[in-house]
C-alpha cells in the first residue's frame, strides 16, 4: 500500500477499509481520553477523530465501539517465547487473544539446542503470523558455549550474522557480569549492536552503585528487566536506564516494583512491562501484558499511565514508536477496544488492520504450520539413567551429613544457599521431605556425554516422586528433582523416551506428562490439546506435594548456573554463580 491512498482515506476522497466508530480513545502521547472515531486503509490508521461519509464505503468494515476505549495494541519487550511450550503459531494464537500485538524475542532456548538454522525457522514462523516480531541476538544461547556445560550450538559468528539480519533490532541481555569482567567478545557485540543503531537489551540482575554504573558506562543507552524493588529500579531509573516491570511464571515484580512510580516519584516514562517466562496455561488463563495492567493499576498506577507503559513505552525501547504504540494516522493498525481501563478485557483486536481476536478467542485463519526434521529427536542420553546415578556418597561411617541446600523461592529466579543436616543410610546422603530437602540433578542431552550433576534443593514441597523436564535457561539439559532415587530415574528416561518434555512420577510409574518433541521445547500440539494435558499434569504435580505456581520454569531457573545467582546446578555439579566455581555438597559430618 503507498501512502497517497492513506491520504485519500483520510481526506475522504476513498472509503476506509475499516471504521472504527464511536469509541473513547486512550491517546497515549497526552494521556487524554475523548470520543474518536478511527478509519484504517491496509495495514494503517489513515484518520483518528470525526469521520465523515465518504469513509463508509460499500466494502468498509465497520467496527462499533460504543461502550469500549480505543488503545493501542500492547507490545511485549522481553519474553523468551519457548518458555510457552507452544509452537510460534500456537503462541502467537493465544497472545493475540489477550491484546498483544508486538513482541521483542530472542529465540535462546531453541538456539542452544538447534543453532543459527532453529533460529530463522522459529523466526520466519512467528513472523508469518500476525504478531510483530523484533528479533534481538540471542546472548544467553551464546553463552552456553562456556564453563558449567555448553551445546557447541553457536559461535561469534553466528551472532554477528543474526545482528545483521533485516529483521534483528537489536543484542538481547548484555549481561553486566559478563561486561565487566571485560568479556571482548561481549564488548566487541555491543560496540557492533551500537555502530549499527540498535538496541542494547540490559542484564543488570544484583547490579547496584559503582559496578551498575560501569556496565552502564560500556554499554550505553540500555533497559532492565531485573529489577526486584522500587529502590533498584529507582537508581537505575535515574540513570537513564528503562525498567521493564516482569511479570510471569519464574519471577513476580510488578506489584513490588511498581512503587517507585506510585511511592517513590519515579517518572512513568521510564518504565514498561515484561513476561520474560511466562507457562502456557497462565499465559493463556491468567493472561500477558493485560494481566501487568491489572496488575500495576490494582498497586495504584494510574490506568492511562499503565496503559502507555504497556505500549507507547514499549515502542520506544526498540525506536519503533513511528510504527507502533500510539493510535495515530500513518501507524500500524493495531487496536485494541477494552470495556473497563481497569480490568483490562480486551473485547476486539485489531492487528495490522485486520479484526483478529474476540472476546479472548483467536478469530484469524492461520493454519498449522509443518516442522523441520532438525527439530525432533534431540534427547540424547549416554544410557538410560540408574537410581545408582543420582547417589550422593556419605562419609565413611555416619547416619547424618551437613550438605549445602540450593533454596528455590517461589516467584523469585535468585536463589539463596542453606544449610541441612540430612540423614544418611548405606553410605548414601538421603533426601527428607520433612525439611523439603528434595534431591535436584542435571543430564547432559546433547552430546551423550553421560555428565550428570547431583545436588539438594529445598523449596519444592514434594512429599514423594519426581518431576523432569528438558527446559532449562542454559543449556536445556534433562533435569529432574525428586524425594528418591528411583523416581529420579524413572522421570529421567520417561523424559528422554518422549523427545523431550515435562513428566510427574509417583511410586515408580508416570503420572503425568506433556511431550515437548521439538527441540525438547515446545508442543507440536495446538492449545487446545495442550491445556487439558497441562492440567492433568499439574494436578499431578501439586499431588505430589508442590504448590510453585510455574513448578517447570522454577526447576528450570535451578538450572541456570550463570548470570542470575547464587547457588544453581548443571550437569557438572552445583555452582557457586558468583564464584564461578563448582562447589562441593557435603560439607561435614553429625551435623558438625
């Protein structure tokens, strides 16, 4: 479409393609509501304000909007879509139904399993939807390639080449730790990432004072999505730095975050919203950005306000505010009619011109796309696992051992370490669900190597069996947690026996379970199957006695032994993440 018949639509010489008539527009630039009529031609706004007759044509689809407010479409600035499970058209039906219209990614997980070829396919399938995608390089895949495990999947030149590419905006997570352990080839990203005019996605995760504004001073203009107070995201804040409020599964800062704006003074401007990890039965139930509206406006955001932190803010962290985020004549059609600024329904949405979701219901016609070979059968386990292998060997001659305990935090990706005086038999050290204390391991599935990694974790609240999945943010080993060695194992080769996936076991039999063949990360199935499965299965789960709200990405974080810390575990052992050491578990003896 050229940009005279925008003009004609909006000088009424042409009918509209589309009318949206009578609904109250939430302008984001003024934060200002009033009665506004919008005519669309294509894929953009043409006109916003009083339309005359000669917008209405024979073929003009007209959208009444009495009763509903006119925003622009949400835009999502940091979420690691795999953490869905759900294949990208999948993933892009169930956003879409929730208002989101724009979304910035990186791909990782599926990168760190199938290189630069899973990250254009996953790329191009998401793009053929209509969802917008900024693609932005994959840095936590990247760093797979170092110490506590790595897949070999990419190297310095594959990101370089994916930075060049006409769909990437910009270098996802410039992780501070990594800068300022002056990282060149981290360094030599984000000088490149700049010398081309993109953006520079922060990790800032513990960062405050003298070493956040070091990494700052490397890397320039940036965001944040770690921030876990109002007082941190207001240091940063003042630094120039744009808080990216999260939201999701593995981590739930809106409420405590949003402070800094409604407590502390801080400016709105300087903040958008964020899922990061976000499962598929919240992301489609609880919802996506409409839910961190909700959210801010229940801790006492201004709904306006919310409203332009979820989409004018958002467009600008990636410099696509001229094409996104406002509803204003020359921008992209995405709209949205909600009833309630304050519940955020979103009744209607209008992507690209075109009315794609109802009442929460995907209405477009996108069909199932076909999946490469590449993409399956990517377990693969040296031998099947044995309840000998999750053994963690006692000192010689005693019924009790002191062990270092990782502790998981629901809601929290940062853990903290404790320890636990756990009893021993046969010269093994044993779980004891009476402290919570579970046994945690990690499988490496890549290259059959047979590496795995044992240790304790407190925080899942099993009362017996195990749990396994094949999502992890770093190399997306195999791992497992469980009150007994022979669930272990039994969870472990149910996992690797489906090509991947999530897996409940109780008494030595599955009892729950949904298979991830692609990649070992998503559903080749639609929502509509993945959900009751996903149900089951948790059901499964909190009978077992874990009641984490994202029991999979909280076992997943556990496994991340780099960046975020402080005590995680890979398949090489349980880490010290500042250390950056491979620490031991038994620390004494007789609780000594």
């Amino acid at each position: 479409m050229q940009r005279c018949e925008l003009v004609d639509v909006a000088a009424g010489r042409v009918p509209a393609d589309l009318l949206i008539r009578g609904g109250r527009l939430v302008n984001v630039h003024t934060a200002e509501i009033y009665r506004a009529d919008v005519t669309v031609k294509g894929d953009r706004i043409a006109a916003v304000g009083e339309v005359g007759a000669g917008a209405v044509g024979p073929k003009t689809v007209l959208v009444e909007a009495d009763g509903h407010y006119l925003t622009p479409g949400l835009i999502e600035t940091h979420q690691h879509v795999a953490g869905s499970h759900l294949s990208m058209t999948e993933f892009a039906r169930v956003v879409l139904a929730h208002g989101t219209t724009a979304m910035a990614t990186d791909f990782y997980e599926i990168a760190a399993v199938g290189g630069v070829k899973a990250v254009r396919w996953c790329l191009d399938e998401l793009r053929a939807t209509p969802l917008k995608v900024m693609f932005v390089i994959p840095m936590p895949a990247f760093y797979q390639n170092e110490k506590f495990g790595h897949t070999g999947s990419l190297d310095f030149k594959d990101m370089v080449e994916m930075l060049h590419w006409p769909e990437c905006y910009g270098l996802n997570e410039a992780f501070a730790s990594r800068v300022l352990a002056g990282d060149a080839e981290m360094l030599e990203l984000v000088r490149l990432t700049r010398e081309l005019g993109k953006t520079v996605v922060g990790h800032a995760s513990e960062f405050t004072g003298e070493r956040l504004q070091a990494w700052l001073a490397a890397v320039g203009s940036t965001n944040d999505h770690e921030c876990i107070s109002a007082e941190e995201a207001l240091e940063k804040a003042r630094l120039g730095i744009r808080i990216l409020l999260r939201e999701g599964s593995a981590a739930s800062d809106v409420v405590r975050v949003s402070r800094a704006i409604t407590g502390l003074g801080a400016d709105p401007r300087m903040f958008a919203f964020c899922t990061d990890e976000e499962e598929p039965l919240r992301l489609g139930r609880v919802g996506h950005l409409d839910e961190k509206i909700r959210l801010a406006v229940s801790a006492g955001v201004n709904p306006v306000t919310a409203v332009q932190m979820a989409t004018l803010n958002g467009a600008e962290t990636y410099g696509v505010s001229r094409e996104m985020g406002s509803v204003t004549p020359g921008k992209l059609a995405d709209i949205l009619l909600v009833k309630d600024l304050r519940t955020f329904e979103v009744s209607t949405v209008i992507a690209s011109g075109k009315v794609v979701a109802s009442e929460g219901h995907y209405t477009g016609d996108l069909r199932r796309p076909t999946h490469p070979d590449f993409a399956r059968g990517t377990v693969r386990l040296k031998a099947p696992a044995r309840p000998s292998d999750f053994r963690v060997a006692a000192p010689d001659g005693v019924d009790r051992a002191r062990v270092r305990v990782i502790v998981c935090v629901d809601g929290d990706l940062v853990t903290t370490e404790r320890e636990a005086v756990l009893p021993c038999r046969d010269g093994e050290v044993l779980a004891d669900v009476r402290q919570d204390v579970a046994k945690i391991a990690v499988l490496e599935r890549h290259h059959a190597s047979g590496k795995i990694g044992v240790g304790f974790i407190h925080g899942f609240g099993l009362k017996r069996g195990a749990l396994g999945s094949t999502f992890n943010p770093h190399t997306e080993d195999l791992a497992v947690v469980g009150t007994n060695d022979r669930d272990l194992a039994v969870a472990a080769n149910r996992v690797a026996e489906l090509g991947g996936g999530f897996v409940a076991v109780a008494d030595g039999k599955v009892v729950g379970e949904l298979p991830l063949p692609l990649f070992g990360l998503l559903s080749d199935l639609p929502v509509e199957e993945v959900y009751p499965r996903l149900d089951r299965l948790y059901a499964s789960v909190r009978e077992l006695g874990c009641q984490l709200r994202g029991p999979f990405t909280s076992l997943g974080f556990m496994c991340l032994p780099t960046i975020i810390g402080n005590l995680k575990i890979c398949c090489e052992g349980v880490v010290d993440v500042w250390k950056e050491q491979l620490v031991d578990i038994v620390s004494g003896v007789n609780g000594s």
